[in-house]
C-alpha cells in the first residue's frame, strides 16, 4: 500500500454514516498522506460539500436524512462539479448506471479493497486538473493519440488496437496506481467480473512489447492492486 | 345453517336472485297485460250482442208494435243462455222480462250501466248477478232494458289470474331451486380451491387446484393458477436450493478462512510470517466475495430483476469482444481461439449480462480444454494429433441469435452434462482447478433470464456450449417487487 502514495496530498470529503467504515477510510486515508473529513449524514455532508474545497467526494449511497444520489444531484444542480465517487451495497450494473447519471464520477460497489478505492480516488482527482496532451510521454516511451503511433526510444512498436488503448489509459495516468477492475471497464467497458485474470495476459503482452530488451521497466505491476507505468528512475 | 348461509351469500346465488325477480316482475306485467286486454275483448263481444239485439227488438217494436215486442221478449227470454230482457210501462212497472230484481234508479240512466240483478226464476235469497245491460226508451213510454250476465268474463279473468300466479309461482320455486343446486356446484369447485390454497399456504408446496374438464371459466383460473403455483414452487425450490448451497460452499471457505487466522496467531513468530497469513486471507475473502456476487447474480437473473436494463446490442459484437479479451489466456494455455462472427447478429436483452455469460463460457473452455502442462511448454506437439482449440461464435437461426463456444478438449460426459448446469457443481475431474463452480449455473441463469436456453452439446470430441437467445424478448410477466425482494438472497 505504500508505494501507492501519490507525491500530492488531496483533500477528501467522506459522507457514510457507517462509523466504523468511515473512520477506517480517514484512517488509511491520512495513512497515505491525505487528508479526509467526515460527514455522517446526507444534509451534514451536502452542507460540507458546499463549504469546502474538497479534491474528491466518497458518497455513500444510502444515508440517513438525504441519499447519496440526491446529495450529487443537488451539488450539480448548484454548478459544483467536484469528483464524485459513489460507494454502494448494490452492486448491479443497472445501479451503477444510475448513480452515473445522478452525476456521480465513479462507482465502487462494497466491499471494495482500500487499494481500489484509492486507485479510483486518486485517477478522480488528477482528471480535474485535466491531461489531455496529443502525446503522452514515459521516460523514453511516446503514445501519440491522433496518429497512433507508439515509439520507445525512438523505435516504433506495432500494437494491437486493444493494446493501444490498454497503453493509452495506463499511460494517460502515469504515475498512477490502475487496478484490473479500472482496466476492466475502461479499456474493455465490461463491468462484470471475470473469474480468471484475464488481463494479467494482456499486460505482460504489452510489458513484452514495451519493456523487453530495455534495462529501464516502465510497466510495473503494484501488488495487491494493480499496475502503474512511471519512469522508473 | 353457517353452510347455507355461505351458499346464500355467494355471487352465483345473488346473481340467480336477481334474476329471478326482473324475470318474474316481467311475468306480472305480461300477465296483468293480458288479463286487462281479454277482459275488454270479452265487454267488446257483450256489447255487439246487446246492442244487435235492442236493435232487432227496436225493429219488431215498431214493425208489430208492443204485442209483437212482448211476444219476442218472452220468446227469446226463455232460452237457455239467453240475454237479459226488461220492458216496463213509462211509470217503471214490468210488462214481460227474465229480470226478476235490479239495483233501482238502474232504468232511468240510459247508455251503458254495470248492475246486480236476479233472474225472474231465482229465490230472493240467491246471490245477485252482475251484468251489463242499456236502456232503450220506446215510443209510448216504454222502457226496454237488454244485458248479458258478466259471470263468463269474471270467470275467464279468475282463470287466467290464477293461472298466471301459479307459473310465476313455479317459476320462483324451480329458479330458487335451480339456482340452488348451480350454486352448490360452483361453491364446492371454489371451496375445494380454497381448500387446496389453504394446504399450500400451509407449506404443501406441490399442491395444484383441481380441473375440472369442462374447460369453463373455473378450469381456466384454475389452470393459471397452477402456472403460477409451479412457477412459486420452483422459485421456492431454487431459493432452498440457494441457502443450502450457500450453507455448504460458503461455509468451507469461511472455515478455512477462520482456521488459517486463527493457525496464523497461535504459530507465526514473526511479523513475515503474519503478513503472509493476512495476505492470504484476504486473498481468500475476495474470493468469498466474487463468489458471493456470482450468487447475487444468478439470484437476480432468475428472479427477472436484470429485465430492467434491456436494450439493442449486436451479439456478433459481444463474441468478438469476448474473443478478443481471453484470446491471450488462451494462447498462454496452448490454445488457439477463433472467432467467427462476421455478420451482425442484433438482439435485444441484457448486454452485460450476455457477456459475463459468454465470457464464463470460454473462461469454462479454456479451463478444461487446456492441454496438461501447456503454461510450462508453449509450444509442444499438439496431443494425438489435434490442435486444440476453441471456436467462438455469433449466429442467427431462425428467430434465436446462437452464440457458441466450442472446445475439442475432454469434453463432458452426456449424464453428467444436466448437473453440470446446476450450481456449485462441480465434476469429478475439475475439482483440481480454480473456481467457483458456478459459472455455467449463471450462464443458464442469463440464458433463462432472456427466454432461452443453455446447451452442453457433444462436439465430438470437445465440448459444445450453446446459448440459445431470442432476437426480443418476450415480455414474461414480472413478479411484484415484494415476492422480487423476497426471491433474492438475503443480501449483507
């Protein structure tokens, strides 16, 4: 869980009116550097949202006085757009489609290990700064989105359309911790879970392709979590 | 008396009820209709006789004169079932006639009068007629009295009165009798019914209403009836099915889980050893937790809730991506996989769900097809001279889209091929690899949840499976969202 730990420190905001739950995330939350508050009912955290500056929301789905759904809804109503994250018992494709639509960013159904939540949390934060270049670069690794070229050192790298969109995702959040689930869904837009490991194949595919025969790594796998690409260094 | 009392407040009765009394108050009316219109025909007739004989009588009078009059009058009077006859002098004595009595002042009113009388031959004692009778005044002071006894027309009216009350009696007493007994009939069907739904509240599941064979609006309730009761049962049953499943193959892992904690804290030495032991139990609750969500899955599917999220997607589509995303597993276990679906093939049903199936499928296929040992030498000469494969693919036939995965791998015996659908079954020979066991189950579950089926086929060799979907779906009837609720596994 260490190595997850991103270089800036967010600042979040927790509405769950589990306790226990709640005071484990800010736990393992500061554990990693951020700082979290923490709202135990729907009004509560609507009020906090309001006020703070916050860099991502972990919304429960069901809470006390006011549901999660509308919690989001009312802050987008309001022009706020923070990063939402909706954690929910219900884990159902249909439900997570409607916790999109009531203006939610992400969707975790519980339980869910840290290591995802923080994955999620930390990709959700960095899209608000916004990176969307042409070309994205890793050390001496080049993915250019228009032409759809890849280039290491300078050598161009024939992919497989999957495998550039694999790369593209892994690459447009370099640095950053992508769990199997993220994959799942972004690359291939499946959000079941399938029973073998599927895409542990498809990323040594691409490690070969992009690593082998170079002495720096750029594809790392985090264990218990996931991958990162990042200049090694 | 509590069961005549039930009879008399079934619908059937009321209904006979009131049926019976518009019909009989519609008799009444006819009859009264009748009786009135018999009874002026009858005063028509007697009218046209008195009034043929004042003007024969009138004739005489003045062709013979009085004499002539008096001798007619005597003449006709005698007759038996003759009119009725009065001449009297202008102070009101009689002259002749076979009128012996008459209501008084009756000979100064002229035109038509009703009045009692007595013949000139009755005692004073007997009873007094009604007749109708008219007056005619003679020149010469004469009065000429002509009428016609009544008792024919009363007695004609009496029939058809006592007539008429007698059918409407009968009519009452056969309806009331008759409604009875279809009453009965239909009460006893209804109670047996209720009795059987009694005994299945009561727990008797496999209770099923009785048909009668007359094929009438009864046996067609009852025969839904029995739909939905076989339906209730079998979601019964599965859900039985499910606790005792989930009872027997969560418990194992839960045990396992518990003894190697507990195994951790009582001889790990150090804090590496203690790491390794809480990495795999963790490793071990996600694999509960996968496990669990499979089961919410095929729950969700089997109790129609997944018909919500409905919508047009092409299966050709499905296949390829699903190919295309365990292609590389397959290749790691020395297989190749093929897909062939070049033609769209659009249907409509639950995209996700489709492809968790399918892609269980294939996950199923690479597992058993995989030549032993295929991670540790890639590229070893294929066994007996097959290369193993597994073909994906995407098909319409006729109104069904066909979406296959075929595998020439050990394939299953065709007894074992049914159980081999069923949940957490898992045969003799694969209890050696990973899984939950229950990826068929949700593929059949998914298969059902369209309106279609889950096929294990031979493929000589190999294994085929089939999943039959239709192109729409066709609207099942949804179950209530409490007996939805209730279908689920109880949910953390």
């Amino acid at each position: 869980m260490k190595d997850q730990g991103s270089e800036v420190a967010m600042r979040l905001l927790i509405i769950e009116d589990d306790r226990d739950a709640a005071d484990y995330l800010v736990k393992a939350f500061r554990e990693v550097g951020h700082v979290a508050e923490l709202a135990s009912d729907g009004e509560e955290g609507l009020a906090q949202a309001l006020d703070g500056q916050y860099d991502v929301l972990i919304v429960d789905r069901m809470l006390p006085k006011l549901d999660g759904l509308t919690v989001i809804g009312t802050l987008r109503s309001k022009g706020i757009d923070t990063p939402a994250l909706i954690l929910s018992a219900l884990a159902q494709v249909d439900d997570r489609v409607k916790g999109l639509r009531a203006g939610g960013d992400d969707y975790l159904p519980k339980p869910y290990s840290f290591s995802e939540l923080l994955a999620r949390i930390e990709v959700l934060a960095r899209r608000r700064g916004g990176r969307e270049e042409m070309v994205y670069r890793v050390a001496d690794l080049e993915l250019d989105r228009l032409s759809h070229q890849v280039k290491r050192a300078n050598d161009e790298i024939i992919l497989q359309p999957r495998e550039f969109r694999l790369l593209e995702y892994l690459m447009k959040h370099a640095g950053q911790v992508v769990t199997r689930t993220m994959l799942l869904e972004n690359v291939w837009d499946y959000h079941f879970d399938p029973q073998t490991n599927v895409i542990d194949v498809h990323i040594s595919r691409l490690r070969s392709k992009i690593d082998k025969g170079f002495s720096q790594q750029l594809l790392h796998t985090v264990r218990g979590a996931g991958y990162m690409i990042r200049d090694g260094r | 008396m509590t069961a005549l009392g039930k009879l008399f407040r079934t619908t059937t009765f009321k209904l006979t009820l009131v049926y019976l009394t518009v019909f009989a108050l519609f008799a009444a009316f006819l009859l009264a209709y009748f009786a009135w219109n018999t009874r002026r025909l009858v005063t028509q007739q007697i009218v046209a006789t008195v009034d043929a004989e004042i003007s024969g009588l009138s004739d005489l009078f003045q062709q013979g004169g009085i004499r002539r009059l008096i001798f007619a009058i005597d003449d006709r009077g005698s007759r038996p079932g003759s009119s009725l006859y009065l001449l009297t002098t202008a102070a009101g004595e009689g002259v002749t006639g076979n009128i012996g009595s008459l209501t008084s002042g009756i000979l100064d009113k002229s035109g038509w009068t009703e009045t009692a009388y007595r013949r000139i031959d009755d005692s004073d004692t007997a009873a007094e007629h009604q007749a109708l009778v008219r007056v005619l005044q003679l020149p010469g002071g004469f009065r000429l009295l002509v009428g016609r006894d009544l008792q024919e027309r009363e007695r004609l009216h009496d029939i058809i009165i006592s007539a008429g009350q007698w059918s409407i009696a009968i009519v009452v007493v056969l309806g009331i009798t008759g409604g009875f007994f279809v009453t009965r009939r239909v009460l006893k069907r209804v109670d047996a019914m209720t009795g059987t739904a009694q005994r299945i509240m009561s727990g008797d599941l496999s209770g099923r209403l009785p048909i009668a064979g007359s094929n009438d609006e009864l046996d067609r309730l009852a025969g839904n009836l029995n739909v939905m009761l076989e339906r209730i049962e079998a979601l019964m049953h599965g859900l039985k099915e499910v606790t005792d499943n989930i009872a027997h193959d969560l418990k194992t892992p839960l045990t396992r889980l518990r003894n190697r904690a507990e195994e951790a804290l009582r001889t790990a030495e150090d804090e590496s050893q203690y790491r390794a032991a809480l990495e795999r139990t963790i490793e071990e609750s996600d694999g509960l937790i996968r496990t669990f969500n499979a089961l919410l899955m095929i729950a969700r599917a089997e109790s129609g809730q997944a018909r919500d999220g409905m919508m047009n997607f092409d299966a050709a589509e499905i296949a390829q991506g699903i190919g295309e995303l365990y292609e590389p597993l397959a290749d790691d276990k020395g297989l190749t996989l093929r897909v062939e679906a070049d033609e769209a093939a659009p249907m409509h049903g639950n995209r996700e769900l489709v492809s968790q199936a399918l892609a269980n499928l294939v996950d199923n296929a690479i597992k058993y097809a995989a030549p032993d040992n295929a991670t540790l030498a890639p590229d070893t000469p294929p066994l007996n001279g097959v290369q193993p494969e597994i073909v994906v693919k995407a098909a319409g036939d006729g109104d069904r889209i066909l979406l296959t995965v075929a595998d020439n791998g050990p394939g299953i015996p065709a007894d074992d091929r049914v159980r081999a659908v069923e949940r957490f079954v898992r045969l003799e020979q694969s209890r050696s690899l990973p899984g939950s066991g229950l990826g068929l189950s949700l593929a059949n579950a998914v298969a059902r949840l369209h309106g279609g089926e889950l096929r294990l086929e031979d493929n000589a060799p190999g294994l085929r499976s089939v999943l039959a979907l239709p192109r729409a779906v066709s609207v099942a009837p949804a179950s209530p969202p409490e007996a939805r609720e209730r279908a689920t596994i109880p949910s953390a």
